[in-house]
C-alpha cells in the first residue's frame, strides 16, 4: 500500500507540473465515490504541488 501512495504522489506530481508548463489550471480536488465494491480501497492522497516540483528541480 505504501509503494501505490508514493506512485500515486508522483504520478500526481507530474501531472500537475505539466499543467503548469502548459499554461493550464490545476484541477480541484474529487470527492470519494459514495459506493464501493467489497474488493476496492479508497484513499485521498494529499500532494504539496509546489513542494514537489521544488525537490523535482533539484
């Protein structure tokens, strides 16, 4: 579960600092699915855009 939060940062990460290069807003956050099935995790992933893209630049 840990290695998927820290693909799911990156991945996240990514993404938005695309969208930045390409001019365009980030989205705002989803919400979590009001049903799931019995085999299914759900979990926020809290990603610091500005953060990322820092340590990215180093």
């Amino acid at each position: 579960m840990a290695n998927a939060i820290l693909m799911a940062r990156d991945f996240i990460g990514l993404s938005a600092m695309d969208l930045r290069e390409d001019g365009k807003a980030l989205p705002h956050p989803g919400s979590l699915p009001n049903k799931t099935q019995d085999d299914q995790t759900v979990m926020l992933v809290e990603v610091n855009v500005d953060d990322y893209q820092r340590r990215q630049d180093k």
